[in-house]
C-alpha cells in the first residue's frame, strides 16, 4: 500500500511518535504490517522498495550466514527490531541470541544494548542514510559490527568498535575481498563471487 508522504518542515515543531504509537497505527488499520518503514528517532520513515541486486546479494548473504551460525545464535531478516521507545529498525540481516525472540514475544523483538552481533544493511540507493544516521543509531545502541553494502558497486564499510554514536574503525573492502566476522566462525564471502 503506497501512503502519500512528505519531507519534514526543517525547523518546525512535529509531533514524535514511539513504537507504542506504531503498534496502534498497525492495529487500527492506519500503518500496514507489510509496509516498509523504520521509526528514527520519533519520525516514520518510508523504505523504498529494493532491487534485483539488492535482493541478489541479500539472499546469498542470508544462506551463508545461517550456515555459519552458532547454536546460540539466531538470524533476522528484515526483521522489526526495537532499540527504544523511539526508535525501529528493519536491517536487512541481524545477528543475534536466539533468546532474543523469547523474551520479546509480543510486539516488536526488544534488542538491547550490545545484544546484536553483527547487523548487515544492503543499499542501492541510500546509502549516505545507512552510513549516516543509522551507522550512528547502531553504534549508539552497541552493535558488535555493522557492514553497509552498496548493492551496486558490491563494496562493504565494516564499522567495528562501537563508541557513543561513532566506531572506532571503518574499512571500505572491495568486492574482491572476503568479509569475516568474529560472530560467525568459519564464515568468509565474497561479493564478486555472487552471481
């Protein structure tokens, strides 16, 4: 369902909304479950739709990394996670405790701090957001690691180390090399290597 939107009045009051908000809306008929949106910071944020390469690359990212999870853990795709009352975020793959969804077992699944393992956005046209105010949210809210992938250029920023709303390091790896990860033992890809 495409709902109209706007740009935000720079510099005008709005109101904020929490994910309470959000779950009313959702009930009430006036959000749908299925629609793309991310709540930052108390503004909705529609998603675009994504792309055969976005999607490509999704979807080889997804087979590798749940063939190279821990018993421990678990993966989310494209799964809603709530980092506050203000704040929901729909990363493209999430590595998390499996305990997560048990203990978050109606609404949104609670992801507390320094809970995510590795989150893995995949862009093809937002990229300055994900490397921007979402890289900030994730590393404020202690994400162990974070890749931005562009989907076209099949490069990745790996931003590890997490500090306030900055990491302490962000490499830019080309499509010829591999990407690792401490959560994931074993798990090595390649972006060139995905057809």
């Amino acid at each position: 369902m495409n709902l109209p939107a706007t740009n935000a009045a720079e510099g005008l009051p709005r109101r904020a909304f929490t994910v309470a908000d959000i779950g009313r809306m959702i009930e009430a008929g006036v959000l749908h479950e299925d629609e793309k949106f991310e709540l930052i910071e108390g503004d909705i944020v529609m998603m675009a739709a994504k792309g055969v390469a976005h999607e490509r690359i999704k979807s080889a990212l997804t087979i590798a990394v749940v063939r190279a999870l821990p018993d421990h853990l678990t993966i989310g795709v494209e799964a809603t996670l709530r980092l506050t009352d203000t704040i929901l975020l729909e990363p493209d793959i999430a590595v998390f405790p499996k305990a997560l969804f048990e203990k978050s077992s109606q609404g949104f699944a609670q992801l507390d701090p320094g809970e995510a393992n590795l989150v893995i956005e995949v862009e093809a046209s937002s990229l300055a957001y994900d490397k921007g105010l979402k890289a900030r949210l994730y590393a404020r809210h202690r994400v162990g690691e974070l890749w931005v992938i562009d989907a076209n250029a099949r490069t990745t920023w790996v931003h590890t180390g997490p500090s306030g709303d900055k990491w302490s390091s962000i490499v830019e790896r080309g499509p010829q090399e591999a990407l690792a990860t401490p959560a994931l033992p074993g798990f090595s890809i390649r972006l060139c290597d995905i057809a």
